[in-house]
C-alpha cells in the first residue's frame, strides 16, 4: 500500500478519503468493499504508472495466496463502481499480460486542504460511521445554546439554591453516564455475537483450489471435507482448526462427494456420494477414522439433524417423479417415516431441522408471470400446512442454516442479475433480510457451529478465456484472450468473428471479437443472462438465451444484436438452441420440473414435443442434419451414454460408450463425435474423437491444467475455438469480531 502523507483524492466526480476509507462521487457515498478500496487506493496512488499483475496482487492482497482471476474480478468490480464500461478506459486502462494503469489526472490534498472534499453529514449519518469506526469529522460537533447561560455568575442569594439541583443534576448525570455506558456495553456484546457485514472475519483454510464439499463439526473445533486429487479420484479429510496437518478419512476413489455432515455428539460423520451406477448412497465413519457403513440409498440432499442426533432427515425423488421428505433412525436408516411430498422437486430442496426439532426449513422455488422466484419455506416436523420465511425473490437461494436460537437463518444466494452467490442472513419472525458479504468472489454453502461462533463456506472462483487450435491435425491450441472472463458457450460468425458467452461479476453477456482476441464489442450494453448463442441455418441470425423477459427463454436477433424477439414463453429453464440444417426446426434442453429433456418445436414457434424420455445431458445435429447424437443417463447402466439417433423417424442408429462433460459437436467431415472428457471433475476436460464406425475414442488435445469448457468451429472449419479455465475453490472459515 502506499504510505504517503496525502488523506484525499480527487479525480473527475470523485474523492477519495484515505482515513475514513470512503469513496465520494458528487459528495455522494459510493459502496465499496474494504479490499476493492484498497485496489482503489493503490491505483490512484501509482497513477499512471503500471502495475504488474503479481505486483498489484502482493500490494492489496498482502502476501495471502489469491489467484490473478480474483485481481480480475475486483478491477471488474472497480470499474462498475465507478461507472466504467467494460471495453472503456476513463479511468482504469487493460495492459495485455502485464496489469493495469489508473489514466485519470489525479490531485492529491493534504489533511489541511479538506474544505474542498469535506461533506456536511446528518445526525442519523454520524451515527452510523461511528458503528462503523468512522471518525466524524471534528468541525460538525457544535456547541450547545445552553452554554451560554452559565457564561455570567448567578447573583449571590441563588447560589446556595442552585447548590443542591446542580448536585442531584450531577448525580443524576452519573447515574445516566453509568447506565448508557452499561447498555453500549451490552449492546456491544449484543452486536458482536451476531453475524453482521462488518464484524465477519475470513480465515482462507485451505489453499489447494480443489476442495468440493466442506462442513464444520458442531463444536466448531474440525473441518471435514471432501477433494479431488488431480486425477479424478476424490478422498475425504479431517482438518483440526488452527493445525497445519490434515488427516485422510477415506482413500482416494471414483466416488463423486455430494453431501457432508457432523452428528451432533461431534463422534461420525456422514457423506453421501455417488457411485458408479449412479446412486446417491449415504455412509457413516467414525470420525476418529475407521470403516464406512452404508446407512440409506437414493438420497437427493444433505442429512439434517434432529437436535437429539437420534434421527435425521433428507430428501428423496422417487420413480414416480415425486420428491419426499423423509425422517430415518440415525443409527441405521430404519423406521423410515414420511413427511411431506411435492410433484416439482424446486418445490423441496436441501430442508433443515430447526434448533428446537419443532419444523424444517427449506428452499422452495417456482414460476410466476414476472419469471422464476426463489424462497425459504417451513413445514412442522410432525408434517402440516406450509408457511413462509423468506419471500420469494428472482436471485436464487440456495441450502439454509438455523441460527442456534432459532431467530434467524443464514443462506447463500444470489442479488438480482448476477449468478455470484453471496451470504445473507433473514430474521425468522419479520422475514428482514441483511445482506452479509458482498465480494467478487462466490460463496457456495455456509454451515455454523452448534454455538454459532464461526461458519465455513467455499469460497469459488471461475475463470476462463478462449483458445484456438488450428485442425487437420489438431496442433497446440493458443490463448487469444486475457481481459474477459469467456468460460461458456461460443460460436463462430460469416465474417470470420466470434459471438462467445462471458461471466462478468456473476453476471452473463455475449461479445463479439475478432479470431485474434482484439475488437471486443458486447452484442447489448445492457446485458440481461445471455447465453448459449448458435447461427441459424442460413446465417443471417442468431438464437440465443435470454432472461430479459424474466426467465430464461430462446431469443432472436439479428447478427449484429438489432431486432431481438421471444421465441418461447416456458417460464421454466431452456438451454442450447439450435436450428436444423433446413431452418425448420429447433432443438434445445427444456427442464421438464424433475430432469432435462432433449425437446425441439418449430422454428417459427409453436408447440415443444419431446424428443426422448431419458434424463438428457449434451446434444449436437450433424452437419447434414440428418442425425443428432446426445448423451444421456441410462437407467438400466446406471451410467452415461451418447445415443445417435435418426431425426426423420428418432430411430436409434447406434450408442457409445462416453461420457462427455459440457461440449458434444461433429467434426467437420462429418464421420466422428468430438466431446470434451475428464479424469479429474465434471467441470472440465481434454477432448476425444469418436469415430461413429464405433472404433476406440482417441484423444486429440491434453487439457490438463486448463478443461475445455465448450467449442466451435471457425467459418471455414480449419480451426476449433475453445473456452478453457478452471474453479478455484477453497475453505473460508468466518468468525465474528468482538469474540
């Protein structure tokens, strides 16, 4: 950081108090996270200077272990607050590989010279910083018109009069003094044993990047969770907090870790995973280490306990799509009772058994005329009539927990118009909501101690660019960007351009950009969670997702982005568009409620029929049309398959024995599938051919350090753009200041 002796800033609107830490715009407050104003801070004090990545990084960062994705989330998150656009250098200036310059004339004021920046303040905002330890300023203080009285002596024959009030007034003034400082002392306390934006205090756990699943036992003394080693294979570990050393529960296996939890006595553990035929399987280990035990099959969420720990309760989603919350004995899964049943498995997610064991919380989302909504629901243990805890909202939350007296819960989710999930806690009686962290990271899950002195979440980082590697045969793929976070779908355009799917600050948009990297140009100034672009069949337009209309449907435009219209009003969730080589139809993914289905309709919209009763996962049309491959879950395997099938009639042609991750698409000649695929995790991975003549896979391009996300195919077919990167996820463990 910079030590110089300058207390304010000012550039263009704006002012920069360095020791009340705040940023002005027009004497008006602009929010700022602490670690977004030190960013702030440090560019103003180098300007026009550049600052190295790695530089920038150790000065704001101070020596913690940060990824460049997170120095590229904060300059986006900068750049927002100051009213920057993403491809628009007024203040903060992009240098290619090597960091960022701060462009805007700056003026530096010593202390002395704040009449110009300081701002009038009212009583109730004066408060409010010194909750916060902002120092008022000492010229607002004003003295009181009594004062003035006491300027003359009172005449002599008052003076013994006046002697006892002055006494029982000082009296009285010591009583109050005492009184109010007993309750600031109180309130105090009060304030320091909630959970609060300002009193949270992150400790980074872990610095590996690849934990999945995490929880803290409930008397806050063990992390366990769960990781990938690399290689595919995932292991379970026990981390005592404030030891350096973690200890390995389960081996290294092809299990996938889905859920994990502490019983209350602090003694087992239970995970659930998935197993190679699919199923979800619950297990129990000592948490002293020793040999699992299999407790309950065909479990869709993590186990909640009741406040004895004799039982425990999940959800389950049955053959005949119905999903049941159910309560088992802890010991052994018996005695299975159901309580409540929904046909819509958004209706039940992730419930949690409430401190005093008399209800359960849960997320319930649905679909309304504005788009789909997402809420905390409660239900009586003994099972009974639904009631609301948080209002439903567009920003989707996620798994809940109780406060341990039960006057609140805190839960992931998302604000309005972004995916990035941050933490919130909502008062159980009054339904008030407080937004708890608010940084360009994402935070996936929070979990309490059982005396709520700390909680662990992950906290997830993604980051992404795009490649090119050259085909016939495929050769070293090259990075082409650096200064847009591209982790999704892309498309090749007529003129040689590409239209590729970014996330900016949790937030998707689409960007038109030259084979090079250069000419970024956004297809709307407002973005609205575009997504999944593809080409109609005769080039003159685009299909792509938009939430514009408050969920997610299929969107038309022209090349350029003019003239967008709605062709599908589902109020459900639909993904990948894609027109039929003779412009007649479209395929796409449609949320049926329960799974993905592979669904087409008209191009010109009308009715959806359902193409097959499978769960289905990625899908493309060949380059004549006449067939489409996609893979999906086969029930009977217990695995993923790829399918080929006949569009004419849905014959099916012939299956294989892959299992593609996020990007499934023809080679250009027409006779192989290429499909990205991995060892390592289900985000990501190197690519294969196929031959569809049902010979081997081979594998044409190692990803290893950076997955394959998605790709697509340049104009003229000679060259393959892919959107690569990788999740950064580690444990943070939040305590509260004061404690």
């Amino acid at each position: 950081m910079g030590t110089d002796n300058f207390r304010y800033y000012e550039f263009d609107d704006y002012q920069i108090d360095v020791r009340r830490r705040i940023l002005l715009k027009k004497g008006e407050r602009v929010a700022l996270s602490s670690r977004i104003f030190d960013l702030l801070l440090v560019l103003v004090q180098n300007e026009g200077r550049i600052l190295e990545h790695d530089e920038l990084l150790e000065m704001v960062w101070e020596g913690m272990f940060v990824e460049q994705s997170n120095l590229k989330k904060s300059v986006s998150a900068l750049r927002q607050a100051l009213g920057e656009q993403p491809n628009e250098s007024i203040y903060i200036k992009t240098v290619p590989r090597r960091g960022y310059s701060f462009v805007a004339d700056v003026r530096a004021l010593p202390d002395a010279a704040n009449d110009s920046v300081i701002v009038k303040q009212t009583r109730e905002e004066i408060i409010v910083e010194e909750e916060y330890f902002d120092e008022p300023d000492h010229r607002e203080i004003v003295v009181s018109p009594i004062r003035r009285e006491l300027a003359a002596p009172p005449p002599e024959n008052q003076k013994r009069r006046a002697r006892w009030p002055l006494v029982a007034g000082g009296v009285c003034a010591v009583v109050l003094l005492a009184a109010f400082g007993l309750w600031m002392l109180a309130r105090g306390r009060a304030l320091a044993g909630e959970f609060r934006p300002d009193n949270l205090r992150p400790q980074k756990l872990t610095t590996t990047g690849n934990i999945l699943q995490a929880t803290i036992s409930p008397d806050g003394k063990t992390v366990i969770y769960a990781a990938s080693d690399g290689s595919g294979r995932q292991s379970l570990w026990l981390k005592r907090i404030g030891q350096t050393n973690a200890l390995q529960l389960v081996p290294p296996s092809d299990l996938q870790y889905n859920a994990i939890v502490v019983s209350p006595d602090n003694n087992s553990i239970y995970y659930a995973v998935t197993e190679k035929n699919a199923l979800d399987v619950l297990y129990r280990v000592p948490i002293s280490g020793g040999a699992a035990r299999k407790i309950v099959e065909n479990i869709r969420s993590t186990p909640t306990f009741s406040p004895d720990g004799k039982k425990f309760a999940f959800v389950r989603d049955t053959p005949d799509k119905m999903r049941r919350l159910l309560i088992v004995n802890a010991e052994d899964g018996g005695g299975e009772q159901e309580i409540y049943s929904v046909s819509d498995n958004h209706k039940l997610i992730e419930p949690r058994w409430s401190p005093d064991g008399g209800k359960f919380a849960f997320v319930a989302s649905d679909v309304t005329e504005k788009g789909r909504v997402w809420g905390l629901q409660e239900i009586p243990a003994p099972g009974g009539p639904i009631r609301q805890i948080l209002a439903p909202q567009v920003g989707k939350v996620y798994a809940p927990a109780w406060l341990k007296d039960g006057s609140g819960l805190l839960f992931p989710a998302e604000p309005t118009g972004t995916r990035q999930r941050q933490l919130w806690r909502v008062d159980y009686r009054s339904g008030e909501v407080t937004r708890l962290t608010n940084d360009v990271s994402s935070y996936e899950d929070v979990v309490l101690s059982a005396d709520n002195s700390a909680l662990v979440s992950i906290q997830s980082d993604t980051n992404g660019d795009l490649w090119s590697l050259n085909w016939n045969p495929p050769q070293t793929a090259s990075k082409i960007t650096e200064t847009r976070n591209f982790i999704g779908f892309l498309t090749g355009l007529p003129d040689g351009r590409l239209l590729a799917e970014y996330v900016e600050n949790g937030s998707n948009g689409l960007e038109y950009l030259s084979t090079d990297g250069g000419n970024l140009s956004p297809m709307f100034e407002q973005p609205n969670g575009e997504r999944s672009p593809s080409l109609t069949a005769d080039g003159k337009s685009l299909l792509f997702i938009s939430r514009r209309s408050g969920t997610q449907e299929i969107w038309k435009s022209d090349l350029d982005g003019r003239d967008p219209r709605r062709l599908t009003d589902d109020k459900t969730f639909v993904l990948c568009p894609r027109q039929t080589p003779d412009g007649r139809e479209i395929f796409f993914l449609r949320y049926d409620g329960a799974r993905w289905r592979l669904v087409k309709m008209p191009a010109a919209g009308g009715d959806v029929v359902h193409l097959v009763n499978e769960v289905a996962g990625v899908y493309s049309l060949s380059p004549d049309g006449k067939q489409y491959a996609f893979s999906y879950l086969n029930e009977e395997k217990k695995r993923w398959l790829v399918a080929l099938r006949n569009t004419a009639d849905n014959s099916t042609v012939r299956e294989f024995e892959i299992d593609p991750i996020s990007y499934l698409d023809w080679t250009p000649d027409g006779k192989s599938l290429i499909y990205n695929a991995s060892e390592a995790s289900r985000e990501g991975g190197s690519l294969w051919v196929q031959p569809l003549d049902g010979t081997a896979p081979k594998l044409v391009f190692e990803a290893k350090d950076d997955p394959v996300y998605y790709g697509a195919w340049s104009a003229d077919k000679q060259k393959l753009f892919l959107s690569r990167g990788k999740t950064i996820q580690n444990i943070v463990l939040m305590t509260r200041g004061g404690e």
